[in-house]
C-alpha cells in the first residue's frame, strides 16, 4: 500500500508528533508499504521514510503565518484563499499515487487552517487518497485557544466530521473529548496509542535483538535472568522445577505467571569434561517439565558464548534475577542485577547473603519450587515498577500498537 503522513513539520524538527511520525513510518516501511512523509519542514533522515517538503504547509512559513494573523483576529481575507488554493495544488502533485494519508493533527489544530481547508476540499474527490485523520491534540477543546477560534468556516473544520474519513486519537480521554466536540459515539473514533521502540530505548546490541526475537522474550511475564555457567553448583535444576511452578501458579492480584520464561546466559564451565553431561541432563528436564519454549539456554539458541555486551542487554530486558547457587565464592551477578535495578531472588548461601545483605530475596538451595515461586510471584505482583513495565511491554511498545491498532486501520 503507499501511504503517506502528513504534518506541518518532520524530524529533525523536535517535536512529539514529528517523533510518533517517524517511528509510524519505519514500521509501515518494515512490513512492506510504500512510505513517504510530507510536510513543511524538516529533512530525510538515514534509515527513515523519504520526505517531500511543501513549505507552505509549515506552520512558521511566512505567508501561513500572516494568514494565522488575519485569522486569529476573526478575518477572513483573499489572502486565505489564495493559500489555501496554493496548498491544495502542491497536495495534489505531492499525494498523486498515495492510497491513505495519515495527517496527523493538520484537522485538529489551527496552525495552518489553509492546509486544513484545503485537505477539506480534497477529501473525497476521485482519485484524492482516504484521510485518516490522526488527532493528537484538540484546539477547540485547549484553553490557550479560545480566543484565536471563530464560529463558521473556516474555524469549524476544526470541529466537524469529514465525510468517508476515518478519526484516530491517541488516547481514551482525547476520544471522549473529542465524541463531545463532534456529538458523535465514543465507538466511532479509534484509540491509537503512542508507543515505545523498547529495543531502541534500551540501545540493545544487534546479536541481543536476534536472541530476543528469536526466543520472543518480549512474550516474557515475568522474564528471570539466570546469568551463569552451566556447572552443578549453580543449582539449575532448582531455577527449572521454580519456573515450572511459577507457570502454574493462579493470578495474584490480577496478574498471570503462565508466560514466565527463564534465560540461562552460559555455557557449559571451560574446566569439568562432566558439565557436558550437566547440560544434557538439564535439557532433559526441561523437556521434561513441559518447558521447551519457555526456559531457555544462551548456547542453544546461539551455539557460542555471549559478549559481555549482550549480557548486560539482557539485564536491562530481564524483570528479575533468579540466582539458585549451592556455592558462590563471590556472586557478581547481584552487583550487576543491582545496577540494572532489578529484584534478586537468591539461594541463601554466605557470599550471597553478604553481597546482598537486606536488599535481596532468599531461599533455601534445597527449597520446594513451589515456596520460591510463590516468593517470585509475591514480590513481582506487590512491585509498581514491574506491573507498569509489564503494561507498557503488552499494550504500549510500537510493534504491538502497529500490529494491534495500525495495520488492521489501514486495511479497514
């Protein structure tokens, strides 16, 4: 599909919608549309969407800015018309072979009511794209607008349904706003949420992307990091037979354990020939406990150890770290937990004890899976900061709201 999204400006302009855009057009350009931004301002960022800069549609452009004048005052001069011709010109060069635009806040706001008439006049004439209209932010609804807005045209575009388009808010407030400003149902208009690229936010590494996609830790509530070799000592077994509880476990509080994965990031130790036996033994039971998908080993998925690099990726995906050591003679990976700030959840052994003092979690190395899943679960479901994150990885990152909410729209 060739889709364009529209606004008075793009990145590098600073800006919220100019972010939501571009972040809208590398997904759509990722599952295989035409892309193309067009706006007033702004340039063709590497890696990201082509741009076709229509000056006139920027909102600072001389001429915009001297209509907005005449207009804020309640005048409605030749001026304006001119424009508005001028703009609905350059949109029809500009859109020729575009099936959808996404224009995003240009129907809502009062920053260029030239543009905003003249996609009015546009919208529906054969062969014109179909109009999504994005709305962002609301001028009739905004406080610090009420003295530029007018009764009549071309004011109540602002305020009026387009015939054939489609509404789109960012929110669920801004669509109950918004189904009051229009005197439509609530039904009508689309909740399109703003997102999170959760592997750009975290500047997560190439390889540590691939091992998350391929294992889709994103699926992961919670994720447990178990960062160790694969030694006896390290009591995996106990990791295994907790998580397998812990999948089993009822809601607390609302939430579900049923998708709680386990990584285990080592290899096998360099210095027993027996810890290749210890890793067979340790795929067996989790086949075993029905795990295959959900307990996972570094090894396996990547056939080499992991770079420093990409454990630390993995700390900064993980909810909490699972550490069930019969012996430690140290315990690096609480430091390490630490400063990632994630829970510790830790056999109850001297050096462990000592590093972690009243700030970490303990068992017993010969505790029932059970009590330490039921330990887990307890403290993730009484922690905000888990339950939050866990909201925004199922609800609010781009890949899902683009193919929750975005693809099923442009196909609508």
């Amino acid at each position: 599909m060739n889709v364009a999204l529209l606004h008075y400006s793009a990145l590098p302009v600073v800006g919220g919608v100019e972010m939501v855009m571009d972040q809208q057009a590398r997904l759509l350009a990722g599952a295989g549309h035409q892309v193309r931004l067009v706006a007033g301002r702004g340039e063709t960022l590497p890696g990201g969407a082509p741009l076709t800069r229509l000056p006139l549609l920027d909102s600072r452009h001389p001429r915009v800015l001297a209509v907005k004048g005449q207009l804020d005052a309640g005048q409605l001069t030749a001026d304006f018309e001119a424009l508005c011709s001028d703009i609905e010109a350059e949109l029809l060069v500009a859109l020729a072979g575009v099936e959808v635009v996404l224009a995003h806040n240009v129907c809502s706001l009062h920053k260029n009511l030239a543009l905003t008439a003249a996609l009015a006049r546009l919208n529906g004439r054969p062969g014109f794209p179909r109009l999504i209209l994005w709305q962002h932010d609301l001028a009739w609804t905004a406080a610090q607008y009420r003295a530029e807005l007018h009764t009549g045209y071309p004011w109540d575009l602002l305020r009026q349904e387009w015939p054939g388009t489609r509404l789109v808010v960012v929110s669920e407030p801004r669509r109950q706003e918004l189904a009051r400003l229009l005197g439509l149902p609530a039904e009508r208009i689309q909740v399109v949420p703003n997102g999170v690229d959760a592997p750009r936010f975290l500047k997560l590494g190439e390889q540590t992307r691939a091992l998350a996609a391929a294992l889709r830790l994103d699926e992961a509530a919670p994720l447990l990091l178990l960062p160790v070799r694969l030694t006896p000592r390290k009591n995996i077994e106990l990791a295994l037979r907790a998580l397998a509880a812990l999948r089993g476990l009822p809601e607390v509080d609302g939430l579900s354990f049923r998708s709680a994965a386990l990584l285990v990031t080592g290899p096998e130790g360099p210095h027993n020939p027996a810890n290749a036996g210890y890793r067979q033994r340790l795929l067996a039971l989790r086949d075993e406990l029905g795990l295959r998908g959900a307990a996972h080993f570094a090894i396996e998925a990547v056939g080499a150890p992991l770079p420093d690099e990409t454990v630390a990726d993995l700390y900064r995906l993980a909810d909490a770290v699972l550490l069930p050591s019969r012996e430690e003679g140290f315990g690096l990976p609480l430091l390490e937990a630490a400063l990632a700030r994630l829970p510790v959840f830790c056999a109850d052994i001297a050096p462990l004890r000592a590093l972690g003092g009243n700030d970490a979690t303990y068992f017993s190395p010969d505790a029932e899976p059970g009590s330490v899943a039921r330990l887990v679960a307890g403290q993730l479901s009484a922690d905000a900061a888990y339950r939050f994150a866990l909201r925004v990885r199922q609800g609010y990152t781009w890949a899902r709201v683009y193919a929750e909410r975005i693809a099923p729209l442009l196909q609508d």
